[in-house]
C-alpha cells in the first residue's frame, strides 16, 4: 500500500482578498497568530488556529496542501524571523537564504508560501506580504515585508517547492 502520510505536513493560514474572510481579532490586543496540524495520518489531521499572549481571536480561516512522504521532487518547511533576530528588535524588511535539505531539483521548482505565523501591534495597519526570491534547483531566499506604520514582532512562513 502506498504511504498518503504528508510529509513534513505543513499547514498554511491564508488571507484571501475577500474582507470577510480575513482573520477576526481583537482590535485592542496585538495581533499573535499561528498555524500547525496535529494527529497527523493516513486517514486526516486536525488543524488548528492558536493565539498566545492576551491576543483574542474571533474566527479565521486556513488552507492546506498534503502530500505522498514518497513524491520525489517536493520540498516543504517553515521559516520564521525568529531564526534571525529577537522579536523585541522590529524591521519592516526581513530575509533568510534556505537550502532545499539535499534535494536536488532537475529544474527551478515553483514554490508556493504562505503566512503561518504573526506577531504584530495592534496599534498600527497590519500590513504585510511574503515572497520567494533568488530560487535556483538548490534554494531560495524567503522574503517578508511589512510597511507604513505596521509593527512587526515575528513573522512566519510555510513553503512548499514542487518542480
């Protein structure tokens, strides 16, 4: 039997343009949203959407993408600005260069990112947007940016590669 078992299952909270459908939170408490799946296998997962700190969510939505753990080909993994610097020293322009974990494309993958994590002040415009930049057979620099008067603590990101 083949295994359907997602591997490094990740999950991808996305913000569509649709204004009702944008994460509900709390004006008067920072922004903290996350994403992960949990009980992960062959037959489903549960997804959860999570806050911390004194963050109030009132209702949100999130996509995700499973796929074959033997699908040559595919690379998946979370990056955040935590890897980079403290979430008490704030920047607008954030980037990190990533290997694909040994995988060896035959080709320029196309990659797909998503918003996984953030961590902003409330009392700004949430403004943000993540992108894939210099991405070759063998990595890519992750980009996430935010602008005007946005404060952003954290930040994280889901990326899936697929040539």
């Amino acid at each position: 039997m083949r295994d359907l078992t997602p591997h490094q299952p990740r999950q991808l909270l996305h913000y569509p343009a649709e204004g009702d459908r944008l994460p509900d939170m709390d004006k008067n408490t920072n922004w903290r949203l996350y994403t992960k799946a949990s009980d992960i296998d062959i037959n489903g997962f549960n997804i959860h959407i999570k806050t911390w700190g004194d963050s109030i969510l009132y209702s949100a939505t999130a996509g995700w993408i499973a796929y074959p753990s033997d699908r040559p080909y595919v690379f998946s993994c979370t990056a955040s600005t935590k890897e980079f610097r403290p979430s008490s020293k704030l920047q607008h322009l954030n980037s990190k260069s990533i290997g694909f974990g040994g995988i060896q494309f035959w080709r320029t993958p196309g990659v797909f990112m998503a918003i996984d994590l953030l961590d902003f002040n409330h009392r700004a415009d949430l403004q943000v947007k993540v992108r894939a930049r210099n991405v070759t057979p063998t990595g890519l620099t992750w980009h996430m940016k935010s602008w005007g008067d946005s404060i952003s603590h954290t930040g994280g990101v889901s990326i899936l590669a697929v040539a």
